[in-house]
C-alpha cells in the first residue's frame, strides 16, 4: 500500500508540485533576463504555462484519496490556477525588475480555462484511455 501511494505521488503530484516551484523560480528572474520577442508574447507565454499548470493540477487532484477532490478536480484545478496567478503577480510585486500586472493575471486565469474548455471537449479519448 505504501508503496503504490509513493508511486502514485511520483506519477500524480509530484509533476503539478514541481511545475508549481518553476514557475515560482522563473517568475523570480529579474525581467531584465527574459527576453521579449513580440508584443504581448508573455500574456501567449502565460497563458500556456498556466494550461500546463490547470492539466497537472487536475491529474492531481484525480488521483487523490479524497473523493471530493476527485469528483471537482476540473474545477479546482482552475481554482487553483487563478488563486496561484494571484500569488505569483504578488510574488512579482517584490521581484526586483518586474511588475505585477492585470493582464498577466488574465493570461494566467485564460491559460486554465482554455484547459477546461479543451478537456471538456474532448474528455471522451480520456474515457477511452480509461477503460482499456
């Protein structure tokens, strides 16, 4: 038992836990370092981190114990991509070289509902991987 749950964690959580902590070093990169390409390409970077972000953290939350948490996880999942968005522009609020800004927090909040949207469309293949 112990055994399939460290397994379990390895396979469910710990991509969500470590993708939580890259984005939080990334975003503690002075901007100065980051380079930018095309106007508005961070708000397109943003939202496809935080895509990545709501995916993993619904795989996550799926394949917890907590019947709760599975039976919401989409929900959740976006929940806690906003809620992150937030922390993470509060983060760059202290960052040297950065700025907290509305519409990166938009990106990050669209970035996880694109998720759903995409995952709702297209949740029969997930039923069909299942079920083999």
């Amino acid at each position: 038992m112990i055994r399939y749950r460290f397994h379990s964690f390895l396979q469910f959580q710990l991509p969500f836990l470590a993708w939580c902590i890259f984005i939080f070093t990334v975003s503690s990169i002075p901007q100065a370092r980051i380079p930018n390409f095309v106007n508005y390409t961070d708000k397109m970077v943003h939202a496809g981190v935080f895509f990545t972000l709501c995916w993993l953290a619904h795989v996550a939350f799926r394949f917890q114990p907590a019947a709760f948490l599975r039976t919401h996880a989409l929900l959740l999942a976006w929940i806690f991509v906003v809620l992150f968005g937030v922390s993470d522009e509060y983060h760059q609020m202290f960052t040297p070289g950065r700025t907290s800004e509305v519409l990166d927090l938009a990106a990050d909040a669209a970035g996880g509902l694109f998720y759903v949207l995409f995952y709702r469309r297209f949740r029969f293949y997930d039923r069909y991987i299942l079920t083999r």
